[in-house]
C-alpha cells in the first residue's frame, strides 16, 4: 500500500501552488467562538484573515501550501480537543470544522496520470484505481484501456 502511495505521489501533476487565492468564509463570526486563535492560527501560517468591507463575511487569503497548512493545523487542533489531549480555545467541534470543509472543497484537487499509474502497477483493478485517486468509472475504464494498448 506504501509503495502504491508513493507512486501516486510521483504521477501528481502539481497544481499551481505560488497562486493567491482567496477563500470567502460566510457569515465567520456568528458561526465560530474563537475568533482571535483562527487569526492567529492563519498569520502564523501565512495567510491572512480579513473582514470584507462591513458584512458579516471575511475572506481567507493565501497560497496553496499555506491553505493546506491551516486547515491540517485546524484539523490537528480539532483532533487534540476530542481526545482531550490538548486545551484549545476552541469550545465547540463542530464550530470549527466547517472552516476546514470550506478549504478543502476550494482548493483544486489533485490530477493523477492514471494510465502512469496503472502501468507500474498491472494488477490495479478499476474499483481500487477509482477508490484511490477519486476519479470517475469512465476516466479509470479510459486509463486501463490506454495502459492494455486496447485505444
């Protein structure tokens, strides 16, 4: 399994990661109960965590690397908080997870080059391919038959 992840890590077509991007959090105060530690968190990242104009809505601002950064800090956070390991200022779970779902459905995912990907490994079946890279029946169909040489 080890060495099928590194494979998939080789056969990533890496995103454009030195672009800015800027990630809308709706309605953040009234949403969340730890404001100045979310701040915190994101300058310490390098991002930046903005109101925008006088509505309710602030604006997340950052790389790529930096995005991920802060919602794997979150994440880690979280974690440490149910297991109560650590003390964080973050009273309520749930308060603070949607931050980190909002990253992660913003970001652009990766690309894989499945047919790469099914060469180095022959015995790949198209439900493992599909459950591993998250691509569609039709993109890993397409990918077995360009690595059998059947297209």
């Amino acid at each position: 399994m080890l060495h099928l992840l590194n494979n998939l890590a080789e056969n990533t077509v890496p995103n454009d990661s030195s672009k800015i991007r800027s990630i809308t959090l709706n309605n953040f105060l009234h949403r969340i109960d730890c404001k100045t530690t979310i701040i915190e968190l994101a300058t310490q990242q390098g991002c930046s965590l903005k109101r925008i104009r006088r509505s309710k809505n602030w604006s997340l601002t950052g790389n790529q690397s930096q995005l991920i950064a802060v919602s794997e800090q979150l994440q880690q956070a979280l974690i440490m908080k149910e297991q109560d390991l650590h003390k964080t200022s973050f009273k309520n779970v749930k308060k603070v997870t949607w931050i980190v779902e909002t990253i992660n459905k913003t970001l652009p995912k990766p690309t894989f080059d499945l047919t790469a990907i099914v060469q180095a490994n022959p015995d790949m079946t198209i439900n493992r391919l599909i459950a591993e890279t998250g691509c569609t029946l039709i993109e890993a169909r397409a990918a077995l038959d360009k690595a059998e040489y059947l297209v």
